[in-house]
C-alpha cells in the first residue's frame, strides 16, 4: 500500500490533532451548522473531511456555555454485533426502519438523561425517578452506547413474537411517550443545549436492507428528538453512498429527511484556502493571503489562481485527494533541495499516486478475479469514457485471444461474455456507469455485482484516479464534473469472492439439473459438458472443442489438446500417449457394453489409451454387472482405459472453482479418480465385488451341506 508523506497533516484521525486545532478551515458549511439548527444531516463523499467537521464541532460546542456534547462514533465490531437483532424486524426494510427507530429514539434519550442527570435542576423535572430508573438500567447494559443498544434490544425483543408484533409492542415494553415526555421536560428545567454528533457510521456498514435500516432509523430517530426538544441538536454525519441508499430506500425520504439535509461543497476557492492554511502552519510562511502563500510555495508554472487550477485537475476535488498530492510533491521536491513546487513535480507525483491505487486494485482483487490485469489492459492509452457497445467489443477480441496462464483461461470460460466482464470492472470500482436518470457516472467499490444491467446505449467511465496510471487520452476532470461522480475509490474487498463468479458458476450447475434425460436432452448436454470441461480443465486442456469431427464416421463428442505440462495431464500423457483427449457425452444412467465398444474404438494414433464418458449417472463408482467387467476387459485384452465422469461429479469441481485460489483442487481431483481405477477396479476387488463374492461362497456352502444330507439319507 503506498505511504503518503505527512507534511501537511491527514483527514483520517485529526479528532485531536494540532494540524486541525491549527489549520481548521471555517468553511461555509461549518459556519452553517454552528450558526442554525435545522440541519441534521450531513451528507459528503469520502475525502470531504466529515470527521475533521465533526471533530472541530465537538470542539466548539464544549467550548461553548451550558452546552453538553455526546459522541457517537462505533468501531466496526459495535455495529456488526446490531445487525442479527435489527433483522428481528423481519425482511422488509420498513420493518427494520421502523423497530430501529423505536429503539434509537429510546437510545438517544437515555443518553441525554445521563448527562442531565449530573446538574441539580434535573431532581426538580417530572417523572424523575421514573428517568433515573431507567437510565440507570440503560447504563447497566454495557459501556458503550453501542452495546447498551444491543443489550436494549436483546431485553425487549421476543422471540416467540412475529416481527410485527415485536414492532407493536416495543413503545409499550419501553414506555416511550413517558420517557419523550420525561426528556422535554428536563431538558427545559436543566436550561442547557445538548449537542449530539454521530461519526463514523461507515464502520461495520453493509449495503443491504438492514445496514440501511439501521441507520436510517438512527436518522429519523435524531429528527423525531430534534422536533420534540429545541434544545437537543443532533448532527448525523454520512458518507455519499449511505445517505443515497437511505435516499432509494426511505418512501418518506422527501417528507421526513429531505429538509433537514446539508451536503458539503468545496469549491475552488476553498480549497485553495484550505491549501493556503495547511501550508501556512506546515511551512511557518508569515503571508496572509491565501493566493500569496500559494505562489510563496510555487514556481511560474503553477502561480496564481490559474496555476492552483492545475494542481487542481489532478485530483476529484475534495480535501483529501489535494493533501495527498501536495504531501508527495512537497516530499520530492524537498529531496530534490527545493521548497518551490513546480508543475513537474505535480505531475509525476501524481502519477506515482495513480499507479500506486492501480496497483492497489490489482493485488486486492487480483487474487480472485485472475484476469483482471488483462481486463484493465484493454483500456491501457484509450479514452476513459467509451459507449458500451465499442466496449463489448473490445472485451470481446480480448477474451477470443486467450491466454496462456491456466488460471486467467479459466477465468474467461467462467465469466464468459463481455457483459459480465464489464459487470466485474464495475463491481471493483474500475468503472462508473452514467445514470440515465441524472446524467452521473456511478461507480461501486465494495466487489459486488452492480444492481442493474448495462444495455446497449449506456456510457462507461475508468475511475479518474486511474487515468494517469493507463496513459488516457484525458487526463483530468472539471470540477463541475467531479462532483458529479459518486464514487468510493478506496478499495475494499466485502467478499472472498466475487458475486459475479459466484453468479455464473451457480447458474451453470443449476443449468444440468433443468436438463431433460434421453435424446430430448442430448444436444443440451453435450453444450454443457463443453462448457464444463473448458472450465474445469482449463490448466491442462487448450483448444476445447464440441464435435470437431463432424463429418468423420468416428464422431468424438468433446475433445481437448493435452498440454501435459505437469500433474495428472502429464501422467495421462506419459502413461497413455493421449494428447488429444476425448470425452465421450452419454445422456444417460448406465453405460453399455456397446458404449465401451465405441470410445476404445476413437482411441488411435494421438488419441491414445484413456478416453472419458461422461454419463447422467448420481456417482463415479464402477459396479460389478454393470461396468467393472468391460473396464478390466478393455484394459487388460485392448490396453485402453475408459473412465466413468458424470455431470454431478463436474458439479462438484465447479463448486470448488468459485474460489480462484482452489484452481489446482480438480486436477488433484481426477488424479485421484484415476488412482481409484489402478488401485481398486483394475488390480483388486471392489467393495461390490468383495460381498457378491461373499454370497457365492455362503450359497455354495449351503448347496454342499443340503448335498451332504441328501447323500445321507440315500446311504441310510
């Protein structure tokens, strides 16, 4: 992972430090929401400095008079341990909206009445002892506000109820109107504002029903107290992709939230007021202008407010991005005995930045997607927006080439078409789609497979953050442009493997079990079985073909070259000659003698001594009766051997090639398949064999012994 330099401070974990205390930028926003109280929400990609805000409000609020101040910022873990208990509200997302709700509202409260409770006007407060029971149950579950909430849920939430009951009766169990009524009173005979800033709510959080859930309810929960209780002001802070969620999700969004939301905007000018601070305080520079502190910083290729613009176009326009640039390109040129940045070392650095996250993308998806360095490489010096059709194209010629390395083969059999190549480019975040309905490129992060279909028509974006890394044919947005892209670039893998593997493996194992028996199935089969071994096989067979002797007399259904490079291909190889190998597709259970005749007669000259029939069969396991005879006859009187494979048995190594990493496992497996034949069918008895042969001996003993008597009574 690349290490930025820090001469200028970070945006990560500045909640106490002296670059922030220092170097906070009052923005617009911040002044907002210090100077009003109608904004709750506060919404901002990530880089915009959501905790950098929440932390340089917590400071000015406990500076302020009669002003209490609650945190809410959860580790990962916190909200992890939430989640099994909010689906307590069942599957539907309003359920799970509502029952959060309650008990967020229930929550919050009781984390006001612990801080009122310290001043001595709360004794005068209704209901008081009813308050002071009750927090002081809340305290007991736990030592955070996190694990109080789970505890909360756990106590009222039965398992014997439906989910809408459980939903029904939680404002009884908690006595909410009581502990609302209790909380307004307090707060107006205590006389101080309570402030609560929630941060950090990313940590823990999954794009799903009850991630959403969680937090939307934790939204409404902080409006509902706001509009009971002036005095209370609570500051939610969401990163751009949760608050869209919430957005799709919540049917009362427009009515209930809309109103209440702040989003945070930087633009040009304040960002170089940002820069201008963070240099000053860096760099001990006495000038107070921040055009001034720039070009003091700067040589003529960047000076001035047009040069600031250039320094600009290398990033997405938001705080962090700029830190990061202006960090390494400080670095450099300080090396290089120069405090003096010039538009060299903006450059460079800034393509040191972009092949860092390229490379970043690579090792953290390259492991499960293994042809994801030849899927980026098709877009190496291109335009980075392309139609999707002249995209499906270019996916296209790259998957009809090949490769040599098994493992990316492989890969391109499963994924299979250019569509679901391009849905894995976006699930990783390498490309945005343009929404039709706002006009904005939509990138994903998180490994998923996206939530919509591309369609002939639809526009595809690279990330910008990798223009620079592929030699694109542009190389930097405008900000208008950049506000526009909805995107979380830092990588992050949700999943071992990638829905969309996932996705087509499963559809082709599900695809056998629709597929008829008998002739009415045949062709179907056989399309199948070729899919399958392409896939399953792709480390030791190239140049899978279905049928490719159609108009011979010896029709061979599916034929691979064996490259018998290593494993069990090479001791097919060596020990039967065979470098083309035949799969022979029977859509049926039970192989027949004229179904050995058959293969044994394909297999001359490269063909050599082991061929496949592959059947309908449930098992791989030869029988006495049935098939062990005609394996040992063709073996030891015509020295081929003919191996029994059957669908589900290519089901089986299917599952196993979900995770890329498992990519050896079917080798290994059908080296023991052909151990099993050695070892068992062709030099010993089977487990069948073993009792039919048992039975002989027993019925013989017993036609002896009924001999014996019969010789008996003939003899008296």
């Amino acid at each position: 992972m690349f290490v930025r330099p820090n001469i200028l401070g970070d945006l990560r974990a500045e909640a106490d430090s002296d670059m922030l205390r220092r170097a906070f930028l009052e923005t617009a926003d911040y002044r907002t929401l210090i100077e009003t109280s109608d904004r709750v929400v506060v919404v901002g990609r990530r880089g915009t400095g959501k905790s950098a805000l929440a932390a340089s409000l917590k400071t000015y609020w406990r500076g302020a008079r009669n002003t209490a101040v609650i945190l809410l910022a959860p580790e990962e873990y916190q909200v992890i341990g939430i989640r099994p208990l909010v689906q307590l509200f069942g599957v539907k997302f309003s359920h799970m909206r509502a029952g959060s709700r309650l008990l967020w509202r229930y929550g919050l409260a009781m984390e006001i009445v612990a801080i009122l409770r310290t001043h001595f006007s709360f004794t005068k407060s209704n209901d008081h002892d009813f308050l002071v029971s009750c927090v002081e149950k809340w305290n007991h579950f736990g030592p955070h506000t996190f694990e109080r909430f789970r505890q909360l849920a756990r106590s009222v939430l039965e398992a014997s109820q439906t989910p809408e009951e459980r939903i029904g009766s939680l404002p009884v169990k908690l006595d909410l109107s009581r502990v609302e009524a209790g909380l307004e009173d307090a707060c107006q005979r205590v006389g101080i504002g309570i402030v609560l800033i929630a941060d950090s709510l990313d940590e823990g959080y999954e794009a799903d029903d009850t991630g959403v859930g969680l937090i939307d309810g934790l939204v409404q929960a902080a409006i509902d107290l706001k509009t009971r209780v002036p005095s209370i002001r609570p500051v939610v802070l969401l990163r751009d992709n949760i608050f869209r969620a919430v957005e799709k999700l919540d049917p009362d969004y427009s009515r209930n939230i809309e109103g209440h939301v702040l989003r945070l905007h930087w633009d040009e000018m304040a960002l170089l007021d940002f820069a201008a601070k963070r240099l000053k305080v860096a760099l001990g520079i006495e000038e107070e202008s921040s055009l001034r502190i720039w070009n003091s910083c700067t040589d003529d290729t960047l000076s001035g407010q047009a040069g600031f613009a250039k320094a600009l176009h290398m990033t997405l326009y938001r705080p962090r991005d700029l830190l990061a640039l202006l960090n390494e390109a400080l670095y450099r040129a300080g090396k290089l005995g120069t405090r003096r940045l010039t538009i060299g070392h903006l450059e460079s650095t800034a393509r040191t930045i972009s092949e860092h996250r390229l490379s970043d993308l690579k090792k953290e998806y390259g492991a499960i997607s293994p042809g994801l360095e030849r899927y980026i490489g098709a877009f190496q010096g291109r335009s980075p927006e392309l139609e999707l059709s002249i995209l499906t194209g270019l996916i296209e010629d790259l998957l009809s080439q090949g490769s040599p390395d098994s493992k990316i083969q492989q890969d391109f059999f499963i994924l299979e078409d250019s569509k679901a190549v391009i849905r894995g480019l976006y699930s990783v975040g390498f490309l945005g789609v343009r929404d039709p309905g706002t006009g904005k490129f939509v990138f994903c992060h998180d490994g998923r497979a996206p939530d919509r279909e591309f369609i002939m028509g639809d526009k595809v974006l690279v990330h910008p953050c990798y223009w620079m890394a592929l030699n694109s044919t542009k190389d930097h947005l405008e900000a208008e442009d950049a506000e526009d892209i909805y995107d979380e670039y830092d990588i992050e893998v949700s999943s071992e493997t990638p829905a969309i593997r996932d996705q087509k493996i499963n559809s082709l194992i599900q695809q056998l079990n629709a597929i008829p028996l008998g002739q009415d199935g045949d062709t179907q089969f056989e399309l199948w079985c070729h899919k399958a071994i392409r896939i399953c096989f792709a480390k030791g067979l190239r140049n899978v073909e279905l049928k490719p002797n159609k108009l011979a007399r010896s029709r061979r259904d599916v034929v691979g070259t064996n490259l018998g490079e290593e494993g069990v291909w090479k001791r097919i190889y060596d020990d039967y000659g065979t470098r083309q190998v035949t799969f022979e597709v029977k859509n049926y259970q039970g192989l027949k003698a004229a179904d050995y005749q058959q293969i044994q007669s394909y297999l001359t000259g490269e063909y050599g001594r082991l061929a496949f029939a592959v059947t309908r069969d449930d098992a791989v396991d030869l029988f006495v009766d049935r098939d062990i005879e005609w394996v040992r006859e063709m073996y030891w009187q015509h020295k081929v051997l003919i191996v029994k494979v059957t669908g589900k048995y290519f089901t089986k190594l299917l599952y196993k090639l979900r995770n890329p990493q498992r990519h050896d496992d079917v080798n290994e497996a059908l080296g023991k398949l052909l151990d099993t034949y050695t070892r068992l069918y062709l030099a010993g008895q089977t487990a069948t064999q073993g009792s039919q042969e048992r039975r002989r001996l027993r019925k013989e003993a017993k036609q002896a012994k009924r001999l014996a008597k019969k010789a008996t009574r003939i003899a008296q």
